[in-house]
C-alpha cells in the first residue's frame, strides 16, 4: 500500500453474461455467464487470488457469489454476501431488450429532471442505489487492510458517484468492461480512486510489485 493508505478497496465487475450479449436488461435477475464469461470467470479469480484480500464481499447474484466463493475458499477466508452490493433493480423492464423496453415506452437510464430521477413501474431510482453505494461506502472508508466487491456495473457507477458526491446519471454512461477492477484507497476516513478499468492481468503485475499504486490519477483525492 502507499504510504498514508490505511485500507484498499477493488471493486470487480462480473463476468460477461447471455444478458450482456443478448443485450437485455438483467438488473437483480440471475443470469448465466455466456461461454466467453466462463473463460472471464476463471481470469478474475486468478486476479483476485494475487491480491489477496482480507475480506471478500459479493453481490448475492450467482454471476459474482462464484468468483467471490472460489477466492474464498482458496484463500481460507469467509465469504460474505452484502446486499447492497447488488445490481440496479429495473422494475418492470427487468428481462426486456432495449428495443422492447422503448416499445413499452419506458427508457434507460431514467429521465431525470430537478426533482430527481424516475424510474419505471417497480425499478429503482438512482438516488436509492447511490444511498445504499454511499452506506457502503461509509464502512469501507473506515476498514483496513485489502477488501473485494464482486458487484455489477450499474452499482459501481453509484459507488463512483457515492466516493465524489455527485449526482448519479453523471456516471451513468462510464464504461465499466466485464471483470474490470476499480482500485480505491483509504486513509481511514474517505475513499479516493487510485486506478479504474483494471483488467485481471494488471491485477496481478500490480499484485506483484511492478506496478504501484503511488498516486492518485486524474480524478484527485476526495
């Protein structure tokens, strides 16, 4: 760790899965990995095994409760699944393609106006996801030592959003790639951003030294 870092946090996104390639909104729904998500699956974990954590969270959703279980029991450290962790729920558009989601006349991500974001029927607002990404980020402020979150991209777009204290849809169309890592520290009050878009392999050459994690890139400390 740096010097001044009391803990790091590395926030994983799950593999790839039919959703994601069939190109339908998925959100708290379990979902298979597709063929090149398995083959992601297996690079993830390798990653996550070089930086052994101290803690491993996960969403409850199968496509990261498998990489977060294998870590685990690899390493010899419990598992624990944190709710808060899981992906954006979209209501009744959960399991519709785009194209099918316009035909009903609902769009993603929700429109927003100076009263805030409204979702569809039954979804999720984006302040509720950034308030339970903000709860978690609390917490994780004040841990040390290393801690993994196997979670979605729609929750880290909110943990960024969280960690900087800005609206969430100004996250919203950041590209988080299938098993990428967001690399944050600590100082033992507030997190700030060290890498993001890690893939597994820069995982673990930073594991091994050859790539520290010294300064702060271009988002700045929070």
């Amino acid at each position: 760790m740096a010097n001044g870092t009391r803990g790091e946090v590395l926030l994983l996104r799950h593999p790839e899965t039919v959703a994601n390639v069939d190109m339908y909104l998925s959100g708290q729904s379990d979902v298979a990995l597709s063929k090149a998500g398995e083959a992601q699956k297996v690079r993830a974990i390798k990653a996550l095994e070089a930086w052994r954590p101290d803690v491993v969270l996960t969403s409850p959703l199968t496509r990261c409760v498998g990489i977060a279980e294998k870590v685990s029991a690899d390493l010899g450290i419990e598992c624990h699944v944190d709710d808060r962790l899981i992906e954006i729920g979209f209501g009744v558009i959960e399991g519709l393609s785009h194209g099918d989601m316009v035909a009903e006349g609902y769009s993603f991500p929700w429109p927003i106006d100076e009263h805030g974001s409204h979702p569809c029927p039954d979804g999720e607002s984006f302040e509720h996801l950034r308030d339970r990404a903000k709860d978690l980020v609390t917490d994780l402020s004040a841990m040390d030592g290393r801690t993994v979150c196997v979670t979605h991209g729609g929750f880290t777009r909110a943990f960024l959003s969280a960690v900087y204290d800005s609206d969430p849809h100004e996250f919203w169309h950041l590209s988080v790639g299938n098993v990428s890592s967001q690399l944050f520290a600590s100082n033992g009050g507030k997190l700030y951003l060290e890498a993001f878009g890690l893939t597994p392999e820069e995982v673990i050459r930073r594991s091994m030294g050859s790539s520290p994690c010294d300064t702060v890139n271009a988002m700045g400390e929070y």
